[in-house]
C-alpha cells in the first residue's frame, strides 16, 4: 500500500505565506485529510511547521498532543503508543513507526518546499519557522535513523 503525508496549498491569484491549503495523510487504504470539508482547511506553510514541531513534543516530551491547523477546524490527535505514534482524526487510527510518520512528513514537507520556496522572501516569518521546522524534523529523522 501507498503510504503518504501531504501539505497541498490551494491555487490563488497570488502567493502568500498565509495561503490556504491541507493536510491528508494515507496508510493502508485509510485516508485522513482536511480536503473533505471547506472548514477544514488552514494556513497551510504554517499547519507545516506546526505539525512538525506537534511531533516532536509527542516523541520528547508529551504523551499526546491535540494538533488543530492554522486557522482552521482541523484536528488531529498525536499519541505516543508502543514505540511509535497513533495519528487519529476522531474516525480513524493510524499507527506508524517514528520512522515511518518522520520519513513520510519529510517527503512532504520536501515535496512542497520544492514547489513554493522560491515564492517566499527570505526574511517572512513563516519561511524562517519552515526551515526551523525542516531543521529540527531532520535531527528526529536521523536519530531515528540512529545517524549522529
């Protein structure tokens, strides 16, 4: 099965680091994603960045942690449980591994950097908290990884 996590910003007239988008997540033919309801969707470069730093208090230092998207209606609930983590959007589990939810939300947060980096001024805010955000991800990934 295809498993994935990925940041979609919706199209607009002109880019902005506040722009609107989603966040779905698949594994083993279940989908979670803020895409089935308009409410749900949120700032998506800042639900990024959010949802990366919800990670990592779950694997350091909470043993769960209700993560709601920037501006939006959408929550996720972030358990730590045997060695990895339950992502749950109140209707769905998901149980991944800490490799596997690191690896997968790396792709993503790789694949929309690609796309929209080069829109953002190097001095916005929230580019500054992506790049903290990318940073920190990569040490979970490689400790994970068991790579110093």
């Amino acid at each position: 099965m295809t498993e994935y996590i990925n940041f979609i910003k919706h199209d607009s007239v002109s880019f902005s680091s506040f722009d609107m988008g989603d966040i779905e997540i698949g594994k083993d033919g279940v989908i979670i994603s803020s895409k089935f309801e308009s409410a749900n969707s949120m700032m998506i470069f800042v639900a990024v960045s959010d949802f990366i730093f919800a990670l990592k208090r779950v694997k350091s230092d909470v043993k769960k942690y209700e993560f709601i998207g920037a501006d939006s209606s959408f929550c996720l609930n972030f358990e730590r449980r045997n060695k990895g983590i339950v992502i749950s959007d109140g209707i769905n589990d998901m149980q991944m591994s800490w490799l596997e939810v690191f690896s997968l939300t790396m792709s993503g947060l790789v694949e929309i950097k690609n796309k929209w980096m080069n829109e953002f001024s190097k001095d916005d805010s929230v580019f500054q908290d992506l790049m903290d955000a990318e940073n920190c991800l990569a040490l979970l990934l490689r400790a994970e990884m068991g790579i110093s």
